[in-house]
C-alpha cells in the first residue's frame, strides 16, 4: 500500500518541479472531479459526447454487425458507463469490464450497470491507463473488444498515444477489435467555447485538481488563487488547459515547496485534435491495419473500428 501511494505522490512533486509546472490529467479525476466531467459532457457548448452518442445512434448497428454478438467488451476511461451500455444492448456481450481510475465512481456505476445489464458478466477494474495493467485472469481472450469512447486518446501527445495503441493491441487477438472515438480537427471557436463553458464548469473541473492533489500529497494549494485557463494551439494541433497564478504565491508540501509568480502557469491537460486520415495511419503503426470509420454530418467527430 504505501508504494502505491509513493508513486502518484512522486510523480505529482516531480511536475510541480518541472519549469513549467504540470500535473497529469488523470488527476483530475477524484470523486468529485468525475461527477465534474460528468456535467460537462451535457453542457451546450461541449460537443463530443452528443456527437459520438449520434454517431452510435444513426451507425450502431452497421458496427454491430461487424463486430457481432457475445463478444467481450471492455470500456477504457468507462466513467460512468452511459456509453457501454448502449453499445450492449447493441452487441448482447457474455461479459463486460469497466475500467477506470476513479475507483469509487467507477463501482458505483458498474452497480448500476449490472441492473440494466442482469444476463452480462459485469466487472470493474480500477486501472490507469497511463500505465501496464492486466485484466482479469478469466476473461475470455477470444473476440475481445476494446472500447475506448470520449477521444480521450486526445490527452496523450502523439508518441504517448502510438505507446497505448500498441499496448492495447496487446490485449487482443487477431479476432479481436478496438473502436475508439476521436474528436477531429475543426474551426478554432468551436474547440475554444468547448473548453471555456459559459457556466463555469471545466474551469471547476480544472481547479478541482488542486483539491485532489492537497489530499494525494499533503499540499496546500489555495483554489482562489488559480484561474482556469484553456486555449488552441494551433501548431501543436491540440487545445491546451492550464492553471494560471493569479497572485505570487507558494506552495507547500511535506518536504518542499514551490514558488509561483502571478500569471506563471500549471500545465493540466492537452486534448489533441486529429485528421481522420492521419489517426488511421497511427492505427496502423499500432498494428491495426484494418479500419472503418463512421463520422458526424460536420466532420467533427468520429468513431474507428480498428482491427489487427
């Protein structure tokens, strides 16, 4: 237990450390940061979870049919399971493994995924992504389908992303599959107005991270003393979340401290935008060399279905 705790803990100082400072985007997902997610997938200006759920709604059933029924399906980055339940009620899968970071969110929504789901074997397993994990010992290994919805591949820079396809790739046979959503690249005030909600939300959702990391390793960050801040780089071809000191300031922690100056900055999160063409080709680099794609009317968004 205690090197379990070490880990975020180091890894976190070591951030902070960094010129300039950044904090991992999984951190932002704590109870309360999740629940915070959560609100922003239904806010007006946030396009891609209405988006992907359209996709799945107008192609569901031609994905279906490729994939076919009583496979095993695996959601990454699961949250709150909305997404998986409909692609199984779709698919009637024998079992399904929610996996996710946020232990206590994720097994309250397996719990009540398994009400809805009564003839499917429903499991959870708290894992983070950014890291090796197994799954469970017992799971069938033929026709697994790895579902990774939300573009959260987005919040890993390109050779990251390379990384994590390769080792999803991993956990599949050649009967096996991965459909994956990813947010495309589009007009810059779309991608602004998603990330800076009128109503305040992901600014919430960003500065909740610095409660999170008070409790992971004993900091004293004072909320009201950061702003939100989210921008597109357009060279980098991602939008960028960062946390922006409004006032000099300095933060403690046991066994050090950092000192920030007024508007220096805390990187949070970077969300990569993607030509379709160009995903396929890292699909491809990954060892999936067959793939589908279903897009929106506009282009904004897309699911793949990627196959070894």
């Amino acid at each position: 237990m205690a090197d379990s705790l070490l880990l975020p803990s180091l890894e976190i100082v070591q951030g902070l450390l960094q010129t300039p400072a950044h904090i991992a985007p999984k951190y932002f997902y704590d109870s309360v940061g999740s629940a915070l997610f959560e609100q922003i997938t239904r806010l007006p200006e946030y396009y891609p979870t209405r988006t992907e759920r359209q996709i799945m709604a107008e192609h569901g059933g031609a994905i279906a049919q490729q994939v076919g029924a009583g496979a095993t399906v695996i959601e990454l980055g699961a949250g709150s399971c909305e997404k998986a339940k409909d692609l199984c009620q779709l698919l009637a899968p024998t079992h399904f493994v929610a996996v996710d970071i946020s232990t206590e969110f994720l097994h309250d929504a397996v719990a009540q995924l398994r009400v809805a789901l009564p003839g499917v074997d429903v499991r959870a397993l708290a894992a983070d992504l950014t890291a090796d994990f197994a799954l469970p010992h017992d799971l069938p290994q033929q026709r697994r389908l790895l579902f990774y919805p939300g573009s959260s591949i987005g919040n890993f820079d390109p050779a990251q992303a390379l990384e994590l396809l390769q080792r999803l790739r991993g956990l599949i046979d050649t009967d096996g599959a991965l459909l994956i959503g990813v947010d495309l690249l589009k007009d810059q005030g779309i991608l602004d107005a998603a990330y800076n909600d009128a109503a305040g939300v992901t600014a919430a959702f960003n500065l909740n991270v610095l409660s999170h990391v008070n409790r992971l390793i004993g900091a004293d960050f004072e909320l009201s003393q950061w702003r939100h801040r989210a921008f597109f780089n357009a060279l980098e071809s991602r939008i960028e979340m960062h946390l922006q000191a409004r006032v000099d300031s300095v933060v403690h922690w046991p066994g050090g401290e950092r000192r920030f100056a007024r508007d220096e900055s805390i990187h949070t999160e970077n969300s990569y935008k993607y030509r379709a063409d160009d995903f396929v080709q890292l699909l491809a680099r990954a060892g999936f060399a067959r793939t589908q794609v279903w897009s929106d009317d506009h282009a904004w968004f897309a699911l793949f279905l990627a196959r070894p």
